[in-house]
C-alpha cells in the first residue's frame, strides 16, 4: 500500500470514529422517523446529520 493509500485511510478511519462518537451522542435522545419514497424505507434525523457530516468532509 502506498504512503498516498495509508494517509486516505487514517483520515477515513478518523472521519469514522467522529461520526460513531456523533451517533453514539444520539441514542440519550428520542428520534424522529420519517419515510423516504415509501413506508418501508425509514430515515431518521440521525441519519441526515451522518450524511451531512460526511459530505461536509
């Protein structure tokens, strides 16, 4: 693995540990369910901060 390959992965690994500290944060707090494009497919506000945490990244 290059040096480029290790730098990308201690900077995803980090980006994981942050937003599993983000959802752990969560599980204290109740949570609002809405559905997407039907009854069965479920998001949470949870899910949309994670998403957005990422896409910030």
């Amino acid at each position: 693995m290059s040096n480029d390959w290790r730098e990308i992965e201690k900077i995803a690994k980090k980006w994981i540990y942050e937003a599993s500290d983000l959802i752990k944060a969560s599980f204290a707090k109740s949570i609002h369910i809405e559905t997407k494009s039907n009854e069965n497919d479920l998001v949470t506000e949870v899910d949309k901060s994670i998403e957005s945490f990422f896409f910030i990244k």
